[in-house]
C-alpha cells in the first residue's frame, strides 16, 4: 500500500529536465537521470522563469551578491548578462512554483543544478531556496 502511494504521489519538475524548450537559450536538453528517477510517478512540468513572465529565449542570468536566501530577503540580486535585473520575475516564478506544490500537495521537487532558479546544492536558487524553507523535498539533477 505504502508503495502504491509513493507511485501516486506527484511531483513537481523543472521544465528544462524533461525536454521542453524552457531553457534561457531554448534549447533542449533532457535528463536522462531524472527522466529515469520520474519513470512509474506522476509529474508536472514547471519553470520559474516562464512563471515570473520571462520570455524563452532570454538572456542568462547569474546571482550577485549572494545565494537564493540573500535574493529572497533583498540582499542580494539576479542580474542577466546585459546588466537587467531580473530579481522580481525570479521571485514572482518561485512564488507561483510554491502556490502549484502547495495546492497540488506534492511529494518532491525535482530541480535543475548550476540554475540561478532551481540549483539545490553550491549557490542555491531563489525558488529551491522558497521551497527549502516551506519544507519540500528537493531532488537535483
């Protein structure tokens, strides 16, 4: 019975992991691991960025002055390579991730690594970093 639950139970998953063209650049690129580790769950695709009202393609954006906690608490900022920042949109996007986990009572977040969004480990993301502090259960890939 336990099991048959945890193959019910959904998750939430970066966009970009499993195929769809999310990425800044467009392109796609999925994860072979995280596609394997989804395999028999339910899912649902995500992005942040598309959530907060970005564009696809967009230029790439890096963090400045801190990790996804220090942008949440206004103490550090997401800036794109052309010198736009796009702290608001990242904040909105991760906002709006954490209203889908919420009402959809997920089991776990898969997230992309190395993604100023989602990245779970090294310099954590503004939406990891939202959903880190509601309690889900994060996955990166």
């Amino acid at each position: 019975m336990i099991d048959d639950q945890k193959k019910s139970a959904l998750f939430l998953v970066s966009a970009c992991l499993v195929g769809l063209a999310t990425r800044y650049d467009g392109q796609i690129k999925r994860n072979e691991a995280c596609l394997e580790f989804l395999e028999g769950k339910i899912w649902l695709p995500v992005c942040p960025e598309q959530l907060g009202g970005l564009a696809t393609p967009r230029s790439a954006a890096d963090m400045v002055g801190g990790d996804g906690p220090a942008v949440l608490d206004g103490r550090a900022r997401v800036v794109t390579r052309d010198g736009m920042d796009v702290s608001l949109p990242f904040i909105a996007g991760a906002q709006q991730v954490l209203a889908i986990a919420r009402q959809q009572r997920v089991a776990g977040v898969c997230l992309k690594a190395r993604s100023p969004s989602c990245a779970v480990h090294g310099q954590q993301g503004v939406t990891a970093a939202l959903l880190a502090r509601h309690g889900f259960c994060l996955y990166q890939f």
